[in-house]
C-alpha cells in the first residue's frame, strides 16, 4: 500500500496551533475522524494514548509518529501535521518534533508497520523533512512525499521518474532481480536497472522477487511483447515463462554494480534463447557463465530461504520458553523449558516449527538443482539426515544423526538423482513419460535416496558429531577467535559468499544446540551499517553530503541485522571502508564468544535481545565493535572538502 492511498490533502495540517503532545493527538485524531477513518472515536483515542503510555512514538530529530491498531479503525488511514514551532513529544534526543503523522490502522493485517516502517525510511531524507516543514499547502506536502516514496521505492511506484512508462506495445526490456534472505540486493537492484535504463532511453519492468515473494510481477503479455529479460537473482525464479525469449542470468550484485552492462548483454545478439525443457540450456550458462561454485551456491541459497522462517519462527518459540521457565524461577533439570504450562505450549510448538528446518533445506536445495520434481526426493533426504536413518536402523535410533551436514548433502544428491532419473528415462515411450512426475521420479528417487542416507548417515553423523564436540570443547581463546573470524566473515562482503557461508554455519550449528556461534555471526552482520551511521554522525567531514544524509538509515539497518546497509558506502570507499567494518566486526564477535553470548533465533537484530543469553555481555559487544568500526573509518577515511 502506498501513502498516497492513505493521506489526503484534507488530512493533512500546515502550521498547526498546538501547544503540547495531548493537543497534537487529539488534533491528528479529530482528522481520522473527519475523513471517515474511524468508526469509534473514543475506542481509537484509548489506543492511542495507551500506545503512547507504553513508550513515546517519537522517532527523534523532530518527528512523532503515533500510531494504533484497533477495531476502532473503519478505513486504514493516514494524517499529519506540521508544527513550526515545535513541541515537547518526549523525544528520545530531548528535541521539539514538529513533523507529526498518525496511523489508523484496523486489526487485521499489519499495514502499521509496514506504513511505520516506509515513513522512518522516508523520513530519514534531510532534505524531504525540511521540504514538508516548507510545504504551503497539504497538496505540496502530499506531492512532496509522493515523489519521495517513488524514488525510494520503485518497485511500487506506478509512475516514476525512474521507471519509463512502457510504449504502446510494451516494455523492450524486462528483469526479475531477487535475493534470498532480505530486500536490500533485491530492491537495490531493482532501483539501479530503472535508472541506468532510462538514462539509456530503454523501456524496462523489473520484477522483485524478495524473500517476501514477487512484486511487480511480469505479465505474460509484457513477457511476449519484450525483446529481452535479465535475470539478476541470488536465488531461484520461475523461469519457463520465458520460454522462447533472450534471458541473461546473472547474480544480484550485478543488478547493483553493473546495470548498462547487463542491459547491453541482454540486448546484444549473443544473449542466448532460453528453452524450458528442464536441462541446463544455454541461458544458464551465459555470460557470467555460471561456474559449478556459483550453482552451488545459489541452491544452497534456495534451501537457506525457504528454510528460515521455520528456524526463525521455532528457535525463537524455544528460545521464549527457556525465558519464561528462568522467570518463573523452575530448577534447571531436565524439564526446564516445558516446567509451566506456557513453557511447554512455545517449545512443544516452536519444536515442530524448528523440525522442518532439515527436510525444508534439503528439499528446496533438491528443488533448485532439479525443478519441483527435486522436492519429495530433498524432504526425504533431509528427514532421514535428521533421525539418523541406516541400514540397521531405518527408522534411525539417535546414534547416526546427520543433522545440518546430513541435510546439506541430501538435498544435492536429492537434486542429482532426479537429474539422473531424467536423463535415463529421456528416450522412454510417451506413456512412461506421463507417469514420470507423479509415479516412476517420486518412487525411485525416494528409493534411492533412502539407500543412499542410509549409506552415508554414519559417516557425516561422526563428522557432525566432532565437529560439535570440537566446537564444546574449545578453550576460551580458541572460541574467541572463532567468534572473531565468523564476524569478521559477515562484514566481508556484506551479503555476498563470505556472508553467507559464515550465517550458514552459525544457522548449522544452531540444529547442533551450539548457539554461540550464531550470536556472533549476528553481531558481526550488525555492527557494519551502524559503524557507518556512527561515523556519518561524530566524523561528518569523511563523508560526501549524500552519504552523511542517507548516515542515519543505517542505525535501523544495523539494529535489524540488515549488513547490506552497509553496501553503497563499501562501494565508494572499498579499500577503507571494508576493512574498517571487519575489524569492528571481529572485535564484536570475539567479544559475544568471550561474553559466552547465545541466540537461538538466527535473525531479529535488537528485536530478539530478550532471548539472547548474557543480553547486557551482548549489548557491550555490539557497541564495542560499532565503535571500534568508527574509529577505523575516522582513521582510514580522508576529509572530504568542503563546498
């Protein structure tokens, strides 16, 4: 949903005459109520000031955005206000907010937060502020942000200036951009090809295909009527749909890095046709020919993203249940975290929530490697990696569990097999290949599969099972150096392999019930952008007018483990900015293992603190290292001239 289908010109106050927060609410309320947002007044005002009770809805900076959800709320709705003078609103900087929006938002859905979390975004723009405050009328406000919400977020705008509008009989070029575990690839992306393509004079659509799903989805019409598709994606996107068309394949980064040079390719009479027979046509090979690394790593990428809302939803389900049962005060014995009653419900549920972890890998991997068909074989495989199925014991009996490795293996093999089982019965009768998705591929894949984990379940359970130990066993300087070098990972490059091999690790080991690591490897993914937004802050001559403008973003990404926050300012500055981040990164995560830190839930940032284990040794690491990152940039950065 966009703010323009929210605010109206009416809801909007310019030079409002309020006095105090009270006066500012009731003002903004009596605007829902005049547009018809409300359908109980005084019900929407209890939630307002009960929201407001709770803490301030003051971002700082002279903002205030008090927000409530309630079946008060006929319509979703939006109002504002400016306050030239300013009023006390109990900001967390201590300053007057005079740019004030109040959300209406009904129970159903989550549009607060998704409006809450677009207007922070907006708002962070100096400039757009003291255009608002500057704005007339309510209409050159509402203008105002509608511009800003189209060129801060392309891939909902209808119209903008970095999205041509397509000719009458389509777009000439068309993209899908997608990565696998956030929106930052996906929709940085997704921005860069909208506007190097009209910096060309090219018509383009580009679909964004984000761990939230697809926006902006291509249209067959759109499909047929184009002379080009790119696909700059980290992850698997539905490909037969283009079928017949000129498709360019590359990862995600260069979407952002390489945007001319994409549209170029796919363009140029060289960008192969692509034919959706399910073999590995020559679309998947072009230029950035795919090395067999690369299509590893995009299937393992595959498996990770399906497969973290379960670990996210489980782990932090049991990580709660280990907190309720320590505030009760239960004894820690063998029964703690299922003691009381509201314990047991958060790990007995978040335990089958975390237990599809393996299968859902291994079968998204399998997916990857070999279409829908991969599917059942992976699931199989990744279920009989986590209950330690073999020869002696099918049904498995604990002793040769797998686990992450286990289901790492299953799902490429899962994928090869039915590969193999495509290829021999390539040249059978038409009647068997009918009978191939839904009979011959499911039986013998799963067959073979279970031959296969029974085979190698021993093997790679040994392995795991070392590498536990190893890992429980560590003397403190050893496992503050493997915090240092799993942090340090995570800032390399910022979404790239190094990130994801070391956040793959630390999610591995979370299966082990080491849950150390990941604390680390977290730490270590936020502390980049809010060493920037720390440095764009108290060393404001290292940087350009745009990068100390855009500083401030960068707390909400680090504080919700965003790394690629980082990403435009390792861009410009590469030799000083990454190994600034690293440093910091590996003195925070050496700090969270030196501090025994533990986190169950492998994503969250600041809003998973109340699970994490020694949340004050936390805390100390994640400053630490944001600061050390600053002191490294102040020292490695040069000082920009002034204007």
């Amino acid at each position: 949903m966009k703010i323009k289908d929210l605010l109206k010109p009416e809801s909007i106050v310019i030079g409002g005459k309020v006095q105090n927060k009270d006066e500012a609410i009731h003002a903004l309320i009596d605007l829902h109520d005049a547009a018809g947002n409300l359908s109980d007044k005084a019900v929407y005002t209890e939630g307002i000031f009960k929201r407001e009770s709770e803490s301030t809805t003051a971002i700082g900076e002279g903002i205030a955005i008090p927000h409530c959800k309630t079946d008060a709320v006929k319509n979703p709705g939006l109002t504002a206000m400016t306050v030239p003078e300013g009023i006390d609103y109990d900001a967390p900087d201590g300053q007057p907010s005079n740019l004030l929006f109040m959300i209406a938002a009904p129970m159903d859905g989550d549009l607060h937060l998704d409006v809450l979390a677009k207007l922070m975004t907006l708002l962070m723009d100096l400039d757009l502020r003291k255009r608002l405050l500057d704005a007339k009328t309510g209409e050159e406000f509402l203008d105002e942000l509608n511009k800003a919400e189209a060129e801060k977020f392309p891939e909902e705008a209808e119209e903008t200036a970095a999205a041509p509008a397509p000719a009458t009989d389509g777009y000439r070029v068309l993209a899908v951009t997608a990565c696998p575990t956030g929106i930052a690839h996906t929709y940085m992306a997704a921005e860069a090809l909208n506007q190097k393509a009209e910096e060309m004079g090219i018509s383009i659509k580009v679909e964004t295909n984000g761990s939230g799903g697809a926006k902006n989805e291509l249209t067959a019409e759109e499909i047929a009527a184009a002379e080009a598709i790119i696909i700059a994606a980290d992850k698997q996107v539905a490909m037969n749909r283009f079928a017949g068309k000129k498709v360019y394949k590359t990862k995600v980064a260069d979407g952002i890095n390489k945007p001319e040079e994409l549209i170029n390719a796919a363009l140029s009479d060289k960008c192969p046709v692509y034919e959706a027979d399910g073999s590995a046509d020559a679309a998947e090979e072009a230029v950035g020919d795919e090395s067999i690394g690369r299509k590893i790593y995009k299937a393992l990428m595959n498996g990770v993203s399906y497969m973290l809302p379960f670990v996210i939803g489980g782990g932090i389900m049991i990580a709660l249940a280990f907190l309720i049962d320590g505030l009760a005060g239960v004894p820690k014995d063998g029964n703690f975290g299922s003691y009381t009653a509201a314990a047991a419900f958060f790990k007995s549920v978040g335990g089958v929530a975390f237990g599809f972890m393996l299968p859902v890998l291994a079968g998204f991997i399998a997916e990857s490697i070999a279409d829908r068909p991969g599917l059942a074989v992976g699931f199989t495989g990744g279920s009989l990696a986590a209950i330690g199925a073999t020869f002696a014991a099918p049904a498995g009996d604990g002793a040769a569990v797998s686990g992450f490795l286990g289901a790492l293996f299953a799902g490429f093999v899962g994928g090869l097999i039915v590969r193999l089982l495509n290829k021999i019965f390539a040249k059978a009768p038409e009647f068997v290949q009918r009978m191939m998705p839904v009979l011959i591929i499911p039986l013998l894949g799963i067959i073979l599969m279970g031959v296969v984990m029974c085979a190698i379940n021993p093997i790679i359970g040994w392995l795991n099972s070392a590498l536990t130990h190893g890992l429980e066993s560590m003397g403190n300087s050893s496992a503050v150096l493997l915090g240092a070098i799993v942090a340090g990972m995570m800032a390399i490059d910022m979404g790239g392999p190094f990130n994801k091999a070391a956040y793959v690790f630390g999610v591995g080991l979370l299966a082990s019930g080491n849950y150390s690591v990941m604390a680390a490897v977290m730490v270590g993914g936020m502390i980049p952008p809010i060493a920037i937004a720390l440095s764009t802050t108290f060393f404001k001559n290292r940087w350009t007018d745009n990068e100390r403008k855009s500083g401030p973003v960068n707390y909400i990404m680090g504080l919700c483990f965003i790394t690629e926050g980082a990403i435009p300012y390792a861009a410009a500055d590469p030799l000083r900015v990454i190994p600034s981040c690293i440093v910091g990164s590996a003195f925070g995560g050496a700090l969270s293992m030196a501090f025994k830190c533990t986190l169950m839930a492998p994503h969250g940032g600041i809003f998973v603190f109340p699970v994490v284990g020694n949340v004050l040794g936390y805390i100390i690491a994640l400053l630490a290292g944001s600061v050390v990152g600053m002191l490294m940039l102040a020292i490695l950065k040069k000082k920009q001239p002034t204007a």
